[in-house]
C-alpha cells in the first residue's frame, strides 16, 4: 500500500479507479482473448495504478493513463507467457491498442447510454435480458421455464435489443 497518500488522494484514486474499471478491464480483454488471463492482467495493473498514483497528474484522463498501464502489463505478461502460443500478434496488439485509446470516450458514453436504455425497458424485458445473459442459461432453457418456443424467445430478444440499439443511437447521435 502505497502510504504517502493522504486521505483526500487515497479517495480520489478509488473514485476514478472504479468509475474507469469497467473500461479498463475491456480495454484489456480486446488484448487477451482470455478472460482469466484479462483478470490477472487487470489485478497487476491495478496495483501499478495505485502505486504509481502519486505520479499521474490530476486533472489528466485516468482512463488514458490506466489503459496505457494496462498496455504495457499485457505486453509484460505476453512476455512471460513464452511457453504458450501466442493469439494475436505483436502487430494486432498494436492496432487494437490505438484504436481503443481514440475510441475510448465514445465507450464511455455508449455504456451510460445503454444502462439508460436498458432501465427503461418494462420489467419482463429485463429479466429476459438478465435470463439471456446469464453464463450457464440456454435459449432452450429459458423457452422452457416460460413454457415458450426457442422462436418466441428469439424473436423477444430481437425485438428487445433493436430497442436498445435504437435508443442508444439515438442518445449517443
């Protein structure tokens, strides 16, 4: 722990850290095509992030920071990951990491837009969208737990997410 910090510092680090996280974390997961390797990623640069906290510059895009952090953590841990065959080349990794770092800030908006969108969808909608997604859940098995067809479900969540999509487009144009 980094214990140069005064209170005021410590509080403002966990602020930005956990209103970015989420955008770090995918920052990282377009890097590594694997989840578990994109969380062990995400803990040592949030580590780095904080005891490295006293040298960014207030006032300065965290995200940016931390996503460059996170670059440099990924490229440090493809290193370290010799003996496994590597996904994406150094090349695309250098892509993916530009066009993440311009694309960054329209994320962020898409995200909020579509947490909007979402809480204005009625209630049954929600919790198709929740049943969909949760890991372990088939369309089969949600059709069979509201007595529907495989089709039905289908067509709902089509139906849901052209709304979603409509209403981002339009909250974020």
């Amino acid at each position: 722990m980094n214990e140069t910090f005064e209170p005021q510092q410590t509080r403002e680090f966990v602020q930005q850290l956990t209103k970015y996280s989420r955008r770090i974390f995918s920052y990282i997961l377009t890097l590594v095509p694997n989840h578990c390797d994109a969380e062990e990623i995400f803990q040592e640069t949030s580590a780095t992030l904080w005891e490295k906290y006293a040298e960014f510059d207030s006032g300065t895009n965290f995200a940016a920071w931390a996503c460059r952090v996170a670059y440099f953590k990924t490229l440090n841990f493809r290193s370290r990951q010799k003996h496994r065959p590597l996904t994406f080349s150094d090349t695309f990794i250098e892509q993916v990491d530009a066009e993440m770092l311009t694309a960054g800030d329209s994320l962020d908006d898409a995200y909020r837009a579509l947490a909007d969108c979402y809480a204005k969808l009625n209630c049954k909608d929600q919790q198709l969208v929740e049943q969909r997604y949760r890991p372990g859940i088939s369309t089969a098995d949600i059709a069979r737990a509201m007595g529907r067809s495989k089709l039905w479900v289908y067509r709902a969540l089509a139906r849901i997410h052209r709304q979603l999509f409509d209403c981002v487009t339009r909250a974020i144009s």
